[in-house]
C-alpha cells in the first residue's frame, strides 16, 4: 500500500465561526494535517479523514511530517543521519523540505 496522501489541515479548516471543537484548541506550535487519500506509513495504516499532529523538532529516526518549500503537498517522512528520507524512503533535499515536526499525535476519523 502507497503512503497517505496528505494536506494541510488549516487549509481544510471551515471558517472561525464554523469551527469544532479540535479545530478551535489547535495549537499554533502543532502542523496538523488530515488524510485524504488511505495509505501507510513506518507500518501503521492511515484512514481518510485521520488527523495527523506533528510538533516539535524531528528527532533522529523518528516519522516527522515534511512540508514542501514552495508548490507541493507534504508527506511523511524521516530523519535519519542528518538527513531527510521519503515516504518512499527516497532522499529529500534541505532545500525543498523542512520539517513539520515529530509525529505526535494521531485522531482517527471514526
């Protein structure tokens, strides 16, 4: 199974007066981002609608939530040896990717 397809969840946000209760007491520190297509990820399954939290530095083999630099969706991905690897386990440069933060958190959907 391919890895989530994700988006940032503040741009899946309804407006203030729209919202519910998880999305009113996020955090401005926490990335959140929601699934929209079902994959997996560092063996966990991932749901449509899942919220993903990240918060935090990426520590070292730790699943962190990559946001792209510039145009581009994020992705999950890791650190390891100074470096950033893919959902696919490819590298990814400094230059284009910076970190969202450790996974911390997961809310199902259902």
């Amino acid at each position: 199974m391919p890895a989530p397809l994700l988006r940032p969840l503040r741009s899946a946000l309804p407006t203030a007066s729209q919202a519910g209760p998880v999305e009113a007491r996020l955090e401005r520190a926490v990335e959140a981002f929601q699934v929209v297509v079902e994959g997996s990820f560092g063996g966990r399954v991932y749901a449509v609608g899942d919220l993903l939290l990240c918060r935090g530095e990426a520590r070292n083999g730790a699943e962190t939530g990559l946001v792209a630099r510039g145009h581009g969706r994020p992705r999950l991905g890791v650190r390891r040896n100074g470096r950033w690897l893919g959902d696919a386990g490819e590298p990814c440069a400094d230059e284009r990717w910076r970190s969202g933060g450790r996974l911390v958190g997961r809310m199902r959907s259902s």
